[in-house]
C-alpha cells in the first residue's frame, strides 16, 4: 500500500493535460508536478486516492533528455503554461501520442492512424486575447498577473509570453491608473473591490486593440483619464467596461458599457475579414486558426453544391470560411451578440449564402429537422470541451450527411462522440492534430468522418417520421 509522505524513485513515463508528470509504482500512477517524460526523480507521495495518487518531486535524479530552460521566468509557477520545460517537438509528439490514445481507450478506434500535430515556427508571442486578474497582496499592492497553477493566487507578472508586447503597457497602465485613483482590485473571498479583470483583445492582421475592464460595478470613476493614457497607445480601437457582480469564477459577466471606439474589432483569417466582440469566442491563435480551418475546408470535400451546417459556429469565422465554396452554410451557436457578429460577416464580406440561428445546436438541428426537413451534405461541429450533447449526435445519425468534420478542442469527448457516431454507420477517415495552444497542454483535432453507405441509400434518408419513432420507442423501453 502506497501512503502519505512514502518516498520513492520513478521514471516518469507520461504527462497529463495539466502538464504533470507521471510515474508509476508498483503499477499506481502517481501524478508529479515540475517533472517531464523522461525524468528519474525521487518523490514524496502528497495524497492518495483510490486509483491514482499525487507525489511532490523532491530532487531530480536523471534528468530527462527532452528538458529545456523555460524560457519564461514564471514558467514553473505559472498555471498558464504547462509544457515549458519539455523541448518543442517532444511537446508536439506527446499530443500526438495523447489523440491517439485517447482515440484508442475512450473511442475503441485503435486502427485509426492520427497524423503528426501541425507545429508552430515560433510557438510564443501567438495569442490574440489576454485576461488578467487584478489582486492585491500581502503588502497592500495592487498586482496582476496570471493565476498559479489550480489556485487563485496571482502571480505579479505584466509581460506574458505568450501574449502580444503591447500588453505588457497596458496592464502597466491599468495598474499605475488603480494606484493613483486608488481604484481597488477585485478581493474574491470578501466579494468587495471593483476591478476583476482587464480583457485585451489584438487584431493579428490588423492591429486593433481592444481593452475590456470587467469590474464588479457600474462604474469606473476617472475612467475618461484612463481612456486618455490608453489612447496613446497605436492600434486603440474600442474600449470598454464589463459589468460582472456575481460571486462566480466566470470572467465576463453579461452586459457592457462603451466608452471609446467601436463595439468590436476586427481581424482576418485567410481573406475573410471578422468583426470580433468582447463576448464572442474567437480562436486565441490566428496564424494556427488558418491551417486549422484549411484542414476542415479540406476534409468538407465541397465542390460548391453542398448544403453545410456548422454547429457551434461562434461568430461565423468556419461557416463563412466554407461558404465560398458550399451552396449553403447555415450556422448554428448559443451566444447571441456572437450571431449578430456572425450577421454582419457575412454581409461585411459580401457572402448571401450563409444563415444563422441563434440556439443550442442540440435543439436547433432535431427542431429543424422534425419540423421543416432540412438536409446536409457536410456537417461540421465545433464543439466546446464537453463535446456534443447526445441528442445533437443522435439528429446527425439521422440526417446521414456524407461527411462529418469535427473541430475538437478535447480528444477524451472527441473519442465518446467518434464512438457514438462510428456506431452510427460513420467511418473515421482522417485524424490531424494542430497545435492551437502551444506551449499549453491542450490540442485541437480535426477529424472526418465519412458515411459508410453507398451515396444512392444516403440521399434516400432515413424517413423521419420512421427514425423519431424509433427512437421514442426505444425512450419508452428504456423507461420501463
Ligand atoms: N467554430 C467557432 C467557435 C468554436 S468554440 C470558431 O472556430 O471560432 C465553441 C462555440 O460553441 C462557442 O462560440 C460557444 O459559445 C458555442 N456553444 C457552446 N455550447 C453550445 C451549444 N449547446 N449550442 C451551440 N453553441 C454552443
């Protein structure tokens, strides 16, 4: 029996999303924080559960070959980057090696061959969206930074890596701003203080910024002295305040106050031009989002007569990447002020053959399904990390599109949602990782699937009436 305090010496053999190493003894995993694949380290076990437990390292024995020097001072503390001390291409096979056996053990698809991760040249300096806590600590000064790995501690730190240089002045700004208004940071425990967050938003391509204030308020006072100081910096397009009162660790809260510029900016994927609000979802990685969106244009197969739903479609960015090449794209996606920006890309680039609902894609589809028959020949789906509710799943088996593309940002419910739809009569064809969040433990999968019946039975369809009453009957039986 392994037990609190127990030291031992392991090799680390793996490493969880959360960039933890993992060791093994006498076949219990134990989870290591600050060690690689690779490394032999002795250990002391902190705490254990029934299946898996967690050990501190207390001194590394033999290195690992694939370490490097983060080159981030804060690297180690950091909750934001998980993967800094393992050399680049090691981080890039182990999400490889992650996919597949993800694929493998939750989706039973251990033939399925998952191609290298595409890679980033240079993987720092990538993000487009940068959120900060605001804090203060112990001495009574006002910090922001970054939260230490599963804490809300935060970490004084106004230069990111991964974040754009112009960052850095504005949370220098925003601080020296608070010091001098004595404006006062967010405290969580008490639920008092003003400034939660400050959200920055860059346009890669075109070099608009946004700066977002989330306060826990209505108001901030001397605000027009902080636009002021912001408004010198180049590129300040839009600023705002973000009202979030809650007692919740959600960032944004719901409604907004302008204060200078436009409602949005706007950035470029490929030649389509985005207008992007404080509350849509956008991809934090536009050079990535490009190979990304080429991968799904390309396993759509679209030769410009398909009917495509893109589900979870945020503000449009892949419904509108395909429309070019579709007869129709309609989107679908829960956020409405993203569906208004959704709305105003297509017209802002000239594309009429694209339709958006507001909604959740496992009610909006079965709904238009049963009600008006709509048809597909290609669906995508983008789902968050939960992945797709089973209903939404169960309307697309009924649908039967020739292909399916899946935009996964978590291979454990890709690999549940591939097993559901494999099940259904899909084959998976392809398997590309990209690498959307270097240096960061997460992937992002693009996957497709292709109908295994002939073309003919597809366009026959499943009648619907036949398929709900299936399906009801099976709930019924279920019940009983
Ligand atoms: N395809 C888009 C957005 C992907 S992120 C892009 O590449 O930019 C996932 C999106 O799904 C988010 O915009 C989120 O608001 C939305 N979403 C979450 N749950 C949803 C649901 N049940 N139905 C529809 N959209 C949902």
């Amino acid at each position: 029996m392994i037990q609190k305090n127990d030291s031992f010496i392991v090799k680390i053999e793996d490493m969880t999303t959360e960039g933890e190493g993992i060791g093994k003894v006498e076949g219990f995993p134990l989870f290591i924080k600050d060690t690689v694949i690779g490394d032999e380290a002795e250990i002391k076990v902190i705490k254990v559960k029934k299946t898996y437990g967690y050990g501190r390292l207390m001194r590394l024995l033999v290195p690992s070959k694939d370490r490097v020097e983060p080159a981030c001072p804060v690297a180690r503390q950091c909750g934001g980057c998980q993967l800094q001390a393992m050399a680049y291409e090691k981080q890039l096979e182990l999400k490889q090696k992650k996919v597949k056996n993800n694929l493998a053990r939750i989706g039973g698809l251990t033939e399925v061959e998952v191609q290298p991760v595409i890679g980033m040249e240079y993987p720092f300096r990538y993000r487009n969206k940068t959120q900060v806590p605001f804090g203060k600590d112990k001495e009574g000064r006002i910090v922001a930074g970054f939260y230490a790995g599963r804490t809300h501690t935060i970490i004084d730190q106004e230069d990111c890596l991964l974040a754009q240089p112009v960052c850095k002045t504005i949370i220098h700004i925003m601080k020296q701003f608070m010091e001098e208004f004595h404006i006062e940071p967010y405290d969580e425990q008490a639920h008092r203080g003003l400034v939660r967050h400050l959200l920055i938003r860059n346009g890669y391509y075109t070099g608009q910024i946004m700066v977002c204030v989330i306060i826990n308020g209505t108001k901030l006072p001397h605000s027009e002295e902080l636009i002021r100081r912001l408004c010198g910096i180049e590129g300040m397009t839009s600023i705002c305040l973000n009202i979030n009162r809650e007692r919740t660790n959600v960032i944004m809260g719901k409604q907004m106050v302008w204060l200078y510029g436009t409602h949005y900016i706007e950035d470029r994927i490929g030649d389509i031009r985005y207008r992007i609000s404080p509350l849509s979802f956008f991809q934090v990685n536009p050079l990535q989002t490009k190979k990304l969106y080429d991968t799904a244009l390309s396993f759509a197969g679209l030769t410009g007569e398909e009917t495509v739903w893109d589900l979870y479609c945020g503000i449009g960015t892949i419904s509108l990447f395909l429309a070019r090449h579709a007869k129709m794209v309609y989107g679908v996606e829960i956020v409405e002020p993203a569906i208004e920006d959704a709305r105003t890309n297509a017209l802002a680039n000239g594309i009429t053959n694209a339709q958006f609902f507001v909604g959740k894609a496992e009610e909006v589809l079965p709904e238009q399904y049963r009600t008006k028959q709509v048809k597909a020949d290609v669906i995508v789906v983008d789902p968050p990390r939960k992945g797709c509710d089973e209903t939404l799943l169960e309307t697309i088996a009924a649908m039967q599109p020739k292909r399916v593309v899946y935009v996964s940002c978590d291979s454990a419910t890709l690999a549940r949602d591939l097993k559901y739809l494999t099940g259904a009569g899909y084959e998976v064809k392809r398997v590309q990782p990209v690498e959307m969040f270097a240096l960061g433990g997460h992937v992002e999968t693009v996957c497709l699937l292709s109908n295994r019946k002939p073309d003919s039975y597809v366009h026959l369809n499943l009648k619907m009436e036949d398929y709900y009453r299936i399906k009801d009957a099976q709930k019924e039986q279920g019940k009983k």
